[in-house]
C-alpha cells in the first residue's frame, strides 16, 4: 500500500478524515468485506474533488492512488478464504471491486450498469428467484466484455509510447509487447478477472448451464487440430476428417472443408453465420466454459477423438484411426455433398425497379419476402419501402464504356484468382470501387425511390449521394469477399454464375429486433421454437457483435410459458432516425440445402 499521512487536509469534506482513519485502523483484519467498503466510500468523497479544481489536486490524486491500490491488496488477500465462499459472498466481492474500476474513469457508463446488474443478481438471489445465476451469468459475460474494452482502450493509450521509448532506450522487443499488458495485471482489473473466472463455474452449476454450449449437436469423430483463430483457416482443406480446437471465433468465418468440429471458448451469437452453417453442414458446433477442458483438448493435437454431445456436455475419448469412420472432404457427415447449381440471371433492361415489379428473375428471396408481405400483414407491422436494382445491373454497369479501365483490371485479377491466387480477392473488391454510375442508373434509381415515398439521397448533396453510390459499390463487391468465396467453392457452385441484386429500404427504427425459428436450432427439437431478442436494430444479433441476446424456447402447444435460456449480455444497441440500406440480395443466398444467407454485405 502507498503511504497516507493522515492529517486534515484543507478543502476535504467533512469526516472525511475520520473514512482514512477508519481504513488505516482496519488495514489488518482478516475479514476485508467493512475495509473495502470504507475505502469505496473514501474515494466516492473524494472524486467530486479530483473533478474540480483545488490548490491539493496533486496530493489528492496520490491518495486516490493509495486507496485505490489498497482495494486491489485487500481483495487479492481475501482471495484465498473465498475457495469456499457462497456465491452471493463473490457476487458481493465482484461488485465491490467493479465499483472501484468504475471510481478510476470517467468514462465508467458500461460499468455502472454492470453494478447495477451485479446488485440485481444479489437481490433475486436473497429473494430465492431461481432465475438469478442464469441472471447473474449474463452480467458475468458482460462485464467481462467491459474489462476487455477498458484493456483495449488502455492498449491504444500507452502501447505507442511505450514502444517509441522503448526503441529510443533499446529496450527488448518482448518486454515492450507485455509492457501494457503487466500494467494492466497490476491494477483492479486483474482482481476482478480472477473472480469472475472463480464465479464462472458456480453459475454454470447453479442454473445447470454444464461446461459447453452447443449450438450444432452432431456426434462426430476426427482428428485433432489446434488454431489461434478460424479466420485464418477458413481457406483451408482439410483431406480427413478435422476437429478444429480454435481459440478465437467471431460468428462470420466459412468453416473450412472436411471440418467435422469446431470447439472454443468464444460464444458467438446461436443464429450468427457460422453457427447456421454448423447446423446446414451437419458439423459440431460448441463453446467450452472450462479453460481446463478446453486446454485438454488442445493438448490432444493428431489424436483422434469420438464427440458425443449430451444436453449440456459433450462426452469425448480417443479412439484408434481404424476405428473412424471414412468421411468425404466435401462434407462433415460423409454424405454426399448436395447437388446445387446456380443459374446466370440476365439483365431485365431496367437499372431500377419498384417492390411491384419484384420477381424470381429480377431479384432475391429478400426482396420477394418484402413483396409478399405488403398487405397480408396487420397495419401494426411496418414493412419497409423498397426499391431494388436487379439481376444483372452490375454486369451492364461494368461493361459501361465509362468503366473499361476497371472491367480490364477485374479481368485480368479475376484470372489470377481462377489459378489460386487468393489474394487477388482484396484487390477485385478495392478496384471495383472505382466504377463510375451511369447518368440512366441514377435517373431511375432516383425515380424508383421518389415514386415510392423513399428519401433521396441526393437532395441532401452529392456528397450524400457518393455516399450511397459507395455502398452499392460494397455490396456488388462482397462477390468477392473471402468468406463467400469459399463457401461456394465448397459446395461447387459455379462463382461466376452468382449474380448479386441490391435491395434498397427504409431503415425502420427499432427498439428491439429479433429472430424466431420454428425448430430448436440447438435440439433439434420440431416442437419448439427457439428466439433471441436485442435492443435496437437486427445487426447486432446477426452481425457478430460481442456479448449474447437473450434467447428462449417455447412449446408450440404452450406458448403462454416461454423458457429463458439466456439473459442478454450484448453491450451495445444500434438506434436510428431515419435513413436507407443497401442490402445484397444474390441468387446463391437461399438455395434449397445451402445456407447462404449473411455471406454478402449491407
């Protein structure tokens, strides 16, 4: 602990001395819960004054520090007597220190609401609510989230000068790469990691969450294969069956072929891509809570193990090879792979046409959807205006005379990508940035929306409309984006035959979005259906953005008792006023057998 003088200091509030006091006197008893406590509410009265102007700023900061350090000492103290401690006593501890994080920032928004959920989970506790560790659990995910946010942050702030000094002074490379990372174990931070990671387990327990998720239950067996990030394997082929133990997965990779299982520790959204396309390929899909079970695993790298997914475990052992069971590189269940083909649309003659004119031929099942449900939805249920360009607009845009410089580079990278050179991807979408509209497009594109109540965006100024000319642009080019690219080319489908209309809507404001599927994704199970719900617009849920919705399953012949399978730990919502989207809508996005939904950009 940093040493306190303990005399008056001028400007103090009162009894204020009396709170140092009162820590100095108790610095030395085993139960720390009434030191903490006093601490805290030293540095409560103290933060008015750091945040304003006094003659003792310098000697206030320093005692902040010194109470701020002796929180950190006091609880990694106590760590030890809580191996047997009553959830409630961490929970209690946890928000303790999650106060003293929120006391050191000013910019502390997402961790008082973590101490407000903290105190709920207590209160639910106290009153028996058997929903509070499935609470409680949720609050755990997401202050972990705003520790790694905080780590980020403080990264971003003193890794730079750390590696410019350290440079100046000849510092080794290895001490500089840690050197933020060690500041940051240093502080409180560290502290609540430990506890979160000792509460983790007793929650899971608690509401019967077992040591796994399984988001695509399939028994499968394979060999062993160990990876920092999916991301970076999901070009790869694999010629026998793989179980990929993969530390970091975001929810929009392309599972690589002859992938049998994917295990980590991440927990990207139930309905996010990779996660439908765990369930459509029939692969194993799950995320391990325990770090020890999940370095187990690593640490059978080239062994062939057997998974069998129970309701909330999976059973594992080895195997020997003769005993696994063939399995085709094309598929993860050894079947064959399903027979899809994609047919070339052509050009209907109109860059622009309205949600009326909508059909198989000009456009995409997105589109068709919206031109469904006008009129056989109640007046309640907004559907978006829209207007789309079809089939074939890109192609003619591109043929453009104004375009013949970029349809010569596509050409020519196109080529270098048929001979494998991957990379030529990045370079097709930057380059197809460059195309140019031609004076008809935006004529009826500008038509189409005004004669269909939508805002355009060129009565606002051109730079509104370069805005929105570029985000046609994005999504044409995310043809080309790698996820995409390989997911066609493992089930066969003929790239160039992909043809990609654009949607175009009203964005309609939100407070919470959802999807709902009338099968249990997890089980299986056809009498259920299975929701996850979020605040604001739909991106966060399918757009792998941290933290989990909530989510629930329901019996279809009882829907008046739905059961929560999660509380939400998604820190951020996305809200708008007004504005238009540009979303793909290709002719490979929802073939019978293929789940391609979400590989294109909006």
């Amino acid at each position: 602990m940093v040493g306190v003088e303990v005399n008056p200091v001028k400007g103090l509030p009162s009894g204020f001395s009396e709170l140092l006091k009162f820590v100095l006197d108790h610095i030395e008893d085993k139960s720390v819960e009434s030191l903490v406590e006093g601490l805290l509410e030293a540095r409560a009265a103290l933060r008015p004054l750091l945040l304003g102007s006094t003659d003792r700023l310098k000697d206030l900061i320093f005692l902040d520090i010194a109470l701020d350090s002796t929180v950190r000492t006091a609880v990694e103290r106590s760590y030890e007597n809580l191996n047997n401690a009553s959830p409630q006593k961490l929970m209690y501890f946890i928000s303790l220190v999650v106060e003293n994080l929120a006391l050191s920032t000013d910019d502390n928004e997402d961790l008082l609401y973590c101490l407000k959920g903290w105190n709920h989970a207590l209160e639910m506790s106290n009153k028996s609510d058997n929903q509070w560790a499935l609470y409680a659990k949720a609050f755990l995910d997401r202050t972990r989230l705003a520790l790694a946010t905080k780590g980020e942050e403080y990264h971003n702030i003193l890794q730079p000068s750390a590696e410019y000094l350290g440079s100046l002074l000849g510092i080794e490379q290895w001490t500089l790469n840690i050197f933020t990372e060690e500041i940051i174990r240093s502080g409180s931070a560290a502290s609540l990691s430990l506890l979160l990671n000792r509460l983790d387990p007793v929650l899971r327990n608690v509401a019967n969450l077992g040591s796994w998720q399984i988001i695509s239950p399939v028994e499968v067996a394979g060999y062993v294969v160990a990876v920092d990030q999916l991301l970076t394997v999901q070009d790869k082929s694999y010629d026998k069956p793989t179980v990929l133990v993969v530390k970091g997965v975001k929810g929009e990779e392309e599972i690589p072929d002859g992938v049998v299982a994917v295990l980590t520790p991440d927990m990207p959204d139930v309905l996010s891509h990779v996660s439908v396309r765990a369930r459509n390929s029939k692969v194993l899909f799950a995320t391990c809570f325990d770090p020890n079970i999940f370095s187990e695993l690593q640490q059978n790298e080239g062994k062939v193990l057997s998974l069998k997914p129970g309701s909330v475990d999976i059973n594992y052992r080895e195997i020997a090879e003769n005993e696994l069971v063939s399995s085709s590189p094309d598929t993860a269940d050894g079947q064959s792979a399903p027979s899809l083909s994609l047919v070339k649309k052509q050009f209907v003659g109109k860059y622009a046409i309205s949600a009326d004119e909508f059909s198989d031929e000009k456009v995409g099942a997105k589109s068709r959807n919206i031109a469904y449900l006008n009129g056989k939805v109640p007046s309640w249920v907004s559907v978006p205006t829209s207007v789309a360009l079809p089939f074939g607009t890109f192609e003619t845009v591109l043929s453009d005379k104004t375009n013949k410089e970029v349809a010569e580079k596509v050409q020519i990278l196109t080529d270098k990508l048929n001979q494998g050179e991957f990379g030529a991807l990045n370079e097709i979408r930057n380059v197809l940035l460059n195309l140019t509209a031609p004076t008809d497009l935006v004529k009826e594109l500008k038509e189409k929306m005004q004669g269909s109540g939508m805002p355009w965006p060129g009565d606002e100024g051109e730079q509104r409309w370069e805005q929105a000319w570029m985000a046609i642009k994005k999504v044409w080019a995310s043809k080309w984006n790698e996820r995409a690219y390989f997911s066609t080319r493992k089930v066969k489908l003929d790239h160039a035959n992909l043809c990609m209309s654009v949607l175009v809507q009203e964005v309609v404001g939100a407070d919470y979005a959802f999807v709902i599927h009338t099968t249990n994704p997890s089980s299986g199970e056809s009498s259920e259906i299975y929701a996850e719900v979020v605040k604001g617009l739909g991106e966060t849920l399918v757009g792998a953005y941290p933290g989990r919705a909530m989510s629930f399953v329901c019996k279809k012949d009882n829907l008046d008792s739905p059961k929560v399978l999660g509380y939400p730990s998604k820190p951020i919502g996305l809200f708008i006023k007004k504005s238009v989207i540009f979303r793909s809508d290709s002719n490979g996005e929802d073939l019978e057998g293929y789940a391609g939904a979400g590989l294109y950009d909006r």
